[in-house]
C-alpha cells in the first residue's frame, strides 16, 4: 500500500502545482482559460510531449539523449530540402527519409552507449552537436520553404474539432504508457534503470534494450521536426534550438530520477503541462520570451532539488 | 609496561533484525599488534567502522589515552589517531604519493600561500623512509603496485601521528614477498609505540605477526589470548564455536551421471587450468580464501565475466556460455555473492524480482499478464515461507534472509538443471539458513547439480560432497566428504 501512496502522492502534488499555476494565470490574464488559448497551448506541448513520451523510457533505463534538439533541427530541414528539389520524391517517401534521420541517429547514439559502453551525456552531447551541424551545413544557414498539404495536415489538421499534433501526442503516451507499465519490455526497463548488475545477471539483453530506446528517442525527435515543419511551413536549422532543455525539465518535473528505475508517463505529462502553462501563462502576462528561460532554468533546478531531498529523506527513515 | 592505547568498551549496533555488534570489548596497548579474527559476519568489519567513524555507535565508550573520545565521523576519528586501512585501498589513483600522504595537508609557502612543493617530497621521503621504502614521492599512485600502495596508506598514517593503525585483510592481494615485506614495516610501527589492529583470515600469518588474539562471533566476543599461550586449533574453535553436523542437515542425494564438466579454464592472472566435473545431485564445494579465484570460477560458469580459454559440457554436449542469458538458456542458474547489488533490484516489489528471471514467461504476447505473475510470486512466498506483508512490498524492507530466500526463488522458477551459488547463508539468521539448506537437499534430490561457492568453513564442509580447494587461481586440493577437518582446509587454502 505504501508503494501505492507514494505514487499517488507524488502525481497529486505535481496536478496540485499544476491546478495552482491555472488559478494564478486565470487571475493574472483574461484570455488565459479562453477556447482558443487553451488549445494553442494544448498544440504547442504536443511536439515536444512527444519527445518527453519517449525520453521517459530513455531515463528510467539511466540513460539521457541531448541530442533531441539537433536531431529536430536537421529532420526538418532534410524534409525541406528533399521536397524544395526540382523534382522531388512524393511526400511519402520524403516522411520516412525523415523519420529515418533520426533513428539512424539514435541508432549510433545507443550503438555508442550501449556496445562502447560510453557515457550517454557525452555521446547525445556530441551528436546534438553533428546533427546541428548537419542541418546548418544542408540548409546553407537558409531557412526553407515548406508548403505541402501532409505537413500542414499533421500539425494544423483536426479530426473532430482536436489538433492532429494533440491526438499524436495522446497517441504516443497512450503506447508508450502501455509499454512502460504493462509490457514485458517495459519491465525489463525498469529493470536494467534501477540495477543493471541484477538486470544482466538475471539473464536480460541489456544492449538491445538501450539500444532500441536510443532509436525510439531519435525516432520521436523526427516526429516533432514533422510536426515543426508544418506549424512554421519551414525547415530551418535553428528548429529545435532548446527543446532539449525543455523536454529533460519536463521529464524530470515528473518524478523521472536521473539515477534511474523510477518515472511514470502520467509524471511526465504533468511535467509537459506544467511548462507548458507556465510559458504560456507568462506569454500572455506579458512575460518577454528571454525571462522565460529563467523560469525553466530555475524549474529544472527545482525538480533535481526535490527529487535529492526525497532520496535524502527515503534513506533517512 | 606499556599503557592502554585504545579501549573500546561494551559496543553494541544492530542494524534491522541483526545484532551485528553486541556488547563487544577489546583494548589495545602501545607497540603491540593485535589480531582481530572471527568467521565472515563476526562483526570485525562493523566493529572497525564504528572504530573509523564511518558508523554511529548505538551503545558503549571509546577511550583513547584513557581518555573517553566521541568518535561521530571519519575526521573525528583521525584527529584522535586512529588510521585505518581498508581491504579495497581509498588511495586517490591519479594524485602523486606526496598528495596522497599529505591528503588535504599540503604544506604552504609562508610568503605566497601557494603549496610548498619540495617540503610536500622531502617530509614524504621522510615518512617512507621509515618504512624502508624508496617509493619516489613523485610518482603517480596508479602506477603503483598494490603493495606500494599500501605502504602509502601506512605513510599517510605516521603522517597524521595514528596512533592506532588498522589494517584489514592487508596480504590478501599480495605477494608471499610482499606479505613478509610488510611484516617488517609493521614491526618498524611497533617500535614507534603504534597499536596495531591486524585483520585477517589467514590464521598462520596472525600467529606470526600479532601479540594478542581477539576472537568476535555472531557479533560476540568470544574472547581474547596471548598469541604465544595457544595454537591454531584452539583459535579456530573460538571462531567456529560449533561442532560439525550439529546444525547442518545430512545431505542424502543419488548421484548419478556427469552434469557439468569444466575443463581447463583459464582467466589470464586470476585463474588458471581449472578442470572439474559436477554430478546430478552432488553438491560441489569450492573454497577458498579472499581473492583466491573462487569467485572468479563462478562468475565463470554463468558467463557474468569473459574467459581466456576454457571448455564447458554440459550432459555431455560442448556448450558455449558467452552470458547470463545464455546461462539460463543452458538451464544454469545463479546466486550471486552480493545480495543487494547482484541478487536483487532492491527498488522493485517481492513480485517483480521474483519474476525477473522468467520475464519472458509471464503471458504468451508482450504484455505482462497480472494473473501469472501473481500467483508466480504466490507460489514462491508460500513455497519458500518469504515472510513480506505482500507480494508488493519493495525487497529493501525485507531482512537480509527473507532477500535471500526471494534470490534463491527466483532462480529456481527458470527450473536450473544446474545451479551455481555463492555464499548463500551469508549475514542471515539460523533458522533462515536451515531452511535455505533444506532447499538445496531437495534440488540435489531432483538431480540437479551444485556448485557452491563458501568462505564459512563448516557449511562448505558439510554440505558439499566434495570440496575443492583453491589458492592462488588453482586447484590445490580434493577433499572427498569427511576427508578434511576445519584446520586442514583453512591450512590448505592459506598455502600459495
């Protein structure tokens, strides 16, 4: 039972927080609890909800990817560039290509983590890097236009009144809540993040398992260059620039542990929303965009801060 | 005469469900070494952490000087002289000597405050030069051998004035050269008036080197002898205490064919040309001292470490075991020595770790089926009497034999033909053991082979149908059942 209260209690306080930033907003700005207010912040999660998603799974096995970023920046501007040539492949191709970037590169970043046995920091570190370069070297700097109807479908589409990137974001936790809690696979996750001795000597593949969320870490980065592409209708190297640092405060407001074996989606999706609100909340208070990352600074700070003291407090008793 | 140096007065800790410590008395006088020895689990290990500061004391006084002293931390610990010298040496690998005798020291130039380099050496050679040791003070630690090491961290101690020196298991890793090396510079600390805690399990070189015996067991003190008014066999009974067969369960099995046969496997530097077979049903002991290779051969079997060479077969058939995985695919199953660390996922439920092995087996698809998983744990609860509330209660707040019992169950659920276990009754209460023994009678009854790896001497004599001893990476010696007593065994397993 107690395991049981923990979790609640966990999950309740981040909602808590949540509701609070809510009620200060509605106060501090009319238009905040407005329709249209609502689901443009609801749409502006989505993209980098779905990296949070998958990056959840990638921490709990004590892992990290920083190359989410670069990998979003270099996805959307191989897409551009495919579909700006003269005569080019049909869209559908031009996807996969897309997507295939960025599983290529979780390929080689859980290649490198898992078989070379590096640090996972470094080597994501390095790879934001390459990718970022990547996408400056592609685009010549230049941003590139992008108008086509499956893109804007993706990222302005709805289907009963709800924006398409809102159902992916739904979809992608929805699967991955499955995997993660449910699944053999998802087990073995855990299992490998809270002690990869026992894990190894209890008989599971530890590699292929990094390895695969390594690829499905660069794999959902992709997704949210797509769902870029479409919102701004430009494949640029700068898209992106950032989102790492947003998407690890995220998973780690929810209760992911840096140390591994511990996270849930339900956290990491209280951990969305909570940025999510706050950005959008300042926004709208007339908060400038550069006091902003202030704000996810100190967040970021603050969630490592309370995780430590709960760690600190669980070994006391 | 000398005076009392160090006395350590009625020391009791428990930890959940252990006395590791109970009521425990020892003294040291100036200039004397004192051998501090008991079984695996005595207490001598929590008796020199709390000696060291690095564990709270629950109840009992420290005098040093014959002054009461309240040790509640390492720092408070040196600054009453007290140095001590772990197993697994702390010296800081990528600093010089001179660094790591000086460790937080260094010696400042008057005018500017920056380190006074030279006087850092010269003061370093000095200390080492007591030593008789020509370690250049220069030279980077991890360049050093483990010996060298060593004798930094005896630098270090006449650096800071210790007045009490301990030293755990200090030979283990060493040369017979080496070993008698480090006698000398002892004998040197005793002529300065250092007291000396000597630590280990090799019974000859304690009567060599020590003055005074003390004996701890099951966290007791048992009692305490001039080195020179008594002999190995009564030491090793004070450690033992108890008679043979007097607690251990008559293993009655039918041994039938060839399970595993190992042949000349070697770990370049660890372990060299073991070749052994194991039985259906036949428990087969190995055993061996601290950094003999014991560990090293099990960890071996189940493919947890790469080898060099070496051949397995397994009912006849040439297996490879490159992994775990593997292992458990060839139906060899594991209990490794580190419970906490290798055994379990400490942060998981009884029923998650329970059912890790077998992954696999909880559902036909890939979702985990709840039903099967449950009555998986159930059954193992029930089976081996895990006493937890639930089947969801994390493994961390179980005691230490209601972990083991879940270890063991866990294996046993992939159903091993072969089993490969090391220490399993460690730092866990009588009847836990018993009933941990029980098991094993009943597995070897069902054919399955045993391979058990032991530091508790009367438990690997008992047990096992033969024993093989080791030293040094070696086979040294068979002992078929009855064959050897507790002095031959500890007496064989010391030898180089």
């Amino acid at each position: 039972m107690k395991i049981i209260g923990n979790k609640i209690t966990t999950n309740m306080s981040l909602f808590a927080f949540l509701g609070f930033l809510i009620i200060v907003f509605s106060f501090t700005s009319e238009h905040f609890l407005g329709y249209y207010n609502i689901i443009s912040l609801l749409t502006n999660i989505s993209y980098s909800g779905i990296a949070a998603i998958v990056l959840t799974l990638v921490m709990i096995s004590r892992g990290l990817d920083i190359s989410i970023g670069g990998v979003i920046g270099l996805t959307t501007v191989v897409v551009a560039t495919l579909y700006s040539q003269p005569d080019p492949f049909p869209v559908w191709l031009i996807l996969i290509i897309g997507l295939s970037t960025g599983t290529l590169v979780g390929l080689l970043n859980g290649w490198c983590i898992a078989v070379m046995d590096m640090d996972p920091i470094i080597t994501t570190l390095g790879a934001m890097a390459i990718t970022r370069g990547l996408a400056y070297v592609i685009s010549d700097a230049q941003s590139i236009l992008m108008f086509e109807e499956t893109t804007d479908f993706i990222s302005n589409g709805t289907i009963f009144y709800i924006p398409m990137p809102i159902i992916l974001f739904l979809i992608t936790a929805l699967i991955f809540s499955i995997i993660l809690h449910k699944s053999k696979f998802g087990r073995t996750i855990y299992a490998i993040g809270a002690n990869e001795a026992s894990a190894k000597l209890s008989g599971i593949s530890v590699k292929p398992v990094k390895i695969i969320l390594y690829v499905l870490s660069g794999l959902a980065a992709s997704v949210s260059g797509i769902i870029l592409i479409g919102q701004t209708s430009v494949g640029m190297p700068q898209h992106g620039l950032g989102t790492e640092l947003e998407v690890i405060t995220a998973v780690l407001l929810g209760g992911t542990a840096l140390s591994g074996g511990k996270g849930t989606i339900y956290g990491t999706i209280a951990g969305v929303l909570i940025l999510g609100v706050l950005f959008n909340g300042l926004t709208i208070s007339g908060v400038r965009y550069v006091h902003l990352q202030i704000f996810q600074g100190i967040l970021l700070l603050v969630a490592v801060a309370t995780y430590e003291i709960k760690t600190r407090n669980e070994v006391a008793s | 005469m000398t005076s009392t140096l160090l006395k350590m007065s009625h020391i009791c800790k428990s930890y959940p469900g252990v006395n590791a410590v109970d009521d425990v008395s020892i003294d040291l006088y100036a200039g004397e070494v004192l051998g501090l020895m008991g079984e695996n689990g005595a207490g001598k290990s929590t008796l020199i952490k709390m000696l060291a500061g690095a564990e709270k004391i629950d109840s009992g006084e420290i005098y040093i000087d014959e002054k009461k002293v309240d040790i509640n931390s390492p720092k408070a610990s040196q600054d009453n002289g007290v140095s001590v010298i772990h197993q697994e040496l702390i010296t800081m690998d990528t600093l010089s000597v001179a660094e790591n005798i000086f460790v937080g020291q260094l010696p400042v130039k008057k005018a500017t405050k920056l380190i006074d380099w030279k006087a850092a050496r010269k003061k370093s050679a000095e200390a080492l030069a007591l030593l008789h040791s020509e370690i250049n003070p220069k030279s980077i630690v991890s360049s050093l051998s483990i010996y060298e090491k060593q004798i930094v961290e005896v630098a270090k101690a006449i650096h800071k004035n210790a007045k009490v020196v301990v030293m755990d298991e200090p030979t283990a890793a060493l040369s017979e050269k080496d070993s008698k090396a480090l006698f000398t510079v002892i004998k040197s600390l005793k002529k300065q008036g250092v007291g000396i805690i000597y630590i280990s399990h090799r019974i000859e070189e304690v009567f060599q080197i020590s003055d005074r015996i003390t004996v701890m067991r099951d966290g007791k003190f048992i009692g305490t002898k001039p080195t020179k008014g008594t002999d190995q066999k009564e030491i090793i009974s004070m450690m033992i205490g108890r008679e043979l067969n007097q607690f251990f369960p008559e293993i009655k099995s039918e041994k039938k064919g060839v399970m595993m046969k190992v042949s000349d496997l070697n770990i370049n530097g660890i372990i060299e040309n073991i070749s052994f077979e194991v039985k259906k049903g036949e428990i087969l002991g190995l055993f061996g001292l601290v950094g003999s290779g014991c560990l090293n051969i099990a960890r071996a079997l189940i493919g947890a470490d790469d080898i060099d060479q070496g051949e397995f077969h397994i009912n006849g058939k040439k297996t490879s075991i490159k992994n775990p995985k593997n292992a458990l695919k060839n139906k060899i199953g594991f209990i490794p020595i580190d419970r906490k660390n290798e055994g379990l996922t400490l942060d998981f439920s009884v029923k998650q770790n329970l059912t890790l092995q077998c992954i696999d087996q909880l559902g036909s698809g890939f979702i985990i089926q709840k039903s099967i998983e449950n009555s998986i744990a159930e059954k193992w609860v029930k089976k081996l009497d895990i006493k937890t509330p639930n089947i969801e209660v994390k493994v961390k707040n179980l005691s230490g034999g209601n972990q083991q019992k879940i270890v063991l169950g866990k294996t046993l659920e992939t159903n091993p033909e072969i089993l490969v276990i090391v220490e399993p009754t460690r730092g866990i209460d009588v009847g836990t053991k018993m009933d941990i023994y029980k098991m094993l009678e009943n597995l070897c009854k069902n054919g399955v082979a045993i391979v058990l790896v032991s530091t508790d001497v009367p438990e690997i004599l008992s047990i096992s149908n033969r024993v093989l001893v080791i030293s040094n990476g070696k086979i040294r010696k068979e002992f078929k059942k009855g064959e050897a007593n507790q002095q031959e065994l500890l007496h064989e397993a010391s030898l180089n």
